[in-house]
C-alpha cells in the first residue's frame, strides 16, 4: 500500500511469490504479497513481474533488520506465486490438523 493503514485492518492481498529465508539456522520463508486494491500494485500476478530494483529493497529489508538484531540471515532466490500459495496450503492444512489436535485435549 502507498497509503497508511490502520494497524489490525484486513486488506485484500494476492500472493505474487515466495522469499526463502534461513533465520539463525531455522526456515522462515517470507510470502511477498499486493495489495489487491492498490492501483500501483494490483496488476502484479508474479513476483518476477515487479521490477529488479524492488525486489532488491525487499531482500535488503529483510537482511538488515535482522543485522539490527544480530541475527544471521540466508536470503534465497524469489520463488514464483505458485511456491507461495503451496507454502500458504501447507501452513493452512498444518493449522487445521494442529487445531483438530488441540480440540480432542
């Protein structure tokens, strides 16, 4: 969004890819999405469709504010919006089946 929002909000997002990330030894894959409604933004389907000096502001956020924690970080290549929405099926049929779980407790 190129406009402030209010922290809590629910905005229409589509994911465009996926950012891999090793975070002190662990996964921690980064889902890169749009906003649906952003007129600049609203017509990306694929990261590979943003242009090469944005995908390098997103790979330097994530590697610096983790330096600021004095964190080791691996930024991998972008993945297409295909490894994305997978991760996002992935994490949504894990948190079904770990809610199934807590419920029979």
């Amino acid at each position: 969004m190129q406009e402030p929002v209010i922290p809590g909000c629910f905005l229409r997002a589509r994911a465009i890819g996926l950012m891999p990330m090793i975070d002190q030894g662990e996964k921690d894959d980064k889902i890169i999405a749009v906003c649906a409604d952003d007129p600049e933004f609203r017509h990306y389907w694929d990261i590979k469709e943003l242009p090469p000096h944005r995908l390098a502001e997103i790979r330097r956020f994530f590697e610096d504010y983790k330096k600021n924690e004095n964190k080791k970080v691996d930024v991998e290549d972008f993945l297409p919006a295909e490894a994305a929405i997978e991760a996002i099926k992935y994490s949504m049929d894990l948190y079904g089946t770990y809610i199934v779980e807590s419920l029979r407790q």
